[in-house]
C-alpha cells in the first residue's frame, strides 16, 4: 500500500477523515496478515515509510504510524503519505545463554515475593473482588 491521503477534504470533518485513514491502514494491514505465509516463512512483517509526502517518507515502525498520522494531523498538515509492504519474516533464534536485558535472573518479576501471597504492606493479593 502506497498512498497519500489529504487530511483536509471539504465538507468533511477532519476528525472523521484521520479516523477514516486510520481504518483504511489497519484493516490493509489486517488483511495482509489473513494471506497464508509461503512455506518457511514464521510471519508477515511490513516495511514502513511515512512522511508529508513521498519525497521525505522517512522508515518507520508499524507501530508508529499511527501516533505519527496523529501528530501530523495536529499541526495541521494538509496530506501524509503512507506505506505498508509486506516481506517475509524469520524468527531470530535466542543463543540458549542470552537472556532478556530484563530476566537477568532468568524470572521476570519485579519485586521480591516471601511467599505469603501478600504485596508486603498486608494486603492478600488472592481476593480478586475490586
């Protein structure tokens, strides 16, 4: 998907036309991902520009096309250009001795647990009522 979108389109509010944007992305999106994977393909993973127009589309994360569709239409940017491509992606096997930067211990829990089942000021963590 290779497209430039006006932000700006008379007679439309321009709440509706980003959210109309927005939809347009996310469901190519969804939509690339229903299509079967080739035979040693683990999943579908997208290349991404975005920019105020092709010219300057800068390599983006997914993830950020959004928050960046968002941010341009608050400062008022009459159009963005947008692009998906789907490729093939592999999945990195971790060497049996890396860990997480966040599992030094190999666990990935933040505090200490004595065993009590409490959160350490009294509290019994087991009652699931509000």
């Amino acid at each position: 998907m290779r497209k430039t979108f006006k932000l700006q389109v008379e007679g439309k509010h321009p709440d509706r036309v980003l959210d109309a944007i927005k939809h347009e992305v996310r469901k190519y999106v969804k939509r690339q991902r229903r299509v079967p994977v080739p035979a040693g393909v683990d999943f579908w993973d997208f290349d991404c520009k975005f920019g105020s127009a092709e010219e300057s589309a800068e390599p983006v994360h997914l993830a950020e096309i959004i928050t960046r569709m968002d941010a341009a239409a608050g400062e008022g940017a009459a159009q963005v250009f947008v692009e998906v491509v789907a490729k093939e992606g592999h999945r990195r096997v971790r060497p049996a001795g890396e860990a997480l930067a966040t599992q030094a211990d190999g666990f990935d829990d933040q505090g200490e647990d004595d065993g009590e089942g409490d959160d350490n000021n009294g509290n019994d963590n087991n009652d699931v009522r509000p």
